[in-house]
C-alpha cells in the first residue's frame, strides 16, 4: 500500500502539473513567432498609445502566466510529497 500511495498520490499530480507547465510553455513560444512577427511588420512594439496590443501578444503573456502558475502548482506538491511521512 505504501509503494501504491507513493506514485498514484504524491508523484502522478506533480508530473500532471509540470507536463501541463511545459506544454504551455510551448504554447507561449509558439504564439510568441507570430507575435514577433507582427512587432516586426509595423515597426513597433505592440501596447503602445498608437499601437494597440494584438492578439498574438496577449496569448503569448497568458501561456507564460499559467505555465508558471502550473510549475509552481508542481514544485508545490513535490515539497509536500516530499515532506510528508
């Protein structure tokens, strides 16, 4: 019961947590191409006064926020797999 409990409680969701961190992270790279792009086609870094953001920079913000929300959700649970007895 005890090798049970290790793996299917207290690994599994950590490694859900980061594989799901690093697919984002992918994702943000991804959208992150076109969004260079784009900067790169109008002259400018989007979110200025007379540019406003497109939707390739706000996909590429929220991808990196929750990919480091999801790692931060996977080392949290790996210090408390790790701690507890």
């Amino acid at each position: 019961m005890r090798a049970y409990e290790l793996i299917e409680k207290r690994l599994v969701p950590p490694i859900g947590w980061a594989a799901a961190g690093l697919i984002l992270a992918v994702d943000a790279a991804l959208a992150a191409i076109p969004a260079w792009d784009h900067m790169r086609a109008i002259g400018r870094i989007c979110g200025d006064i007379s540019a406003a953001h497109c939707g390739w920079c706000v996909a590429v913000a929220g991808f990196a926020a929750l990919s480091l929300g999801a790692m931060a959700q996977a080392t949290r649970l790996t210090i408390r797999a790790a701690t507890q007895k």
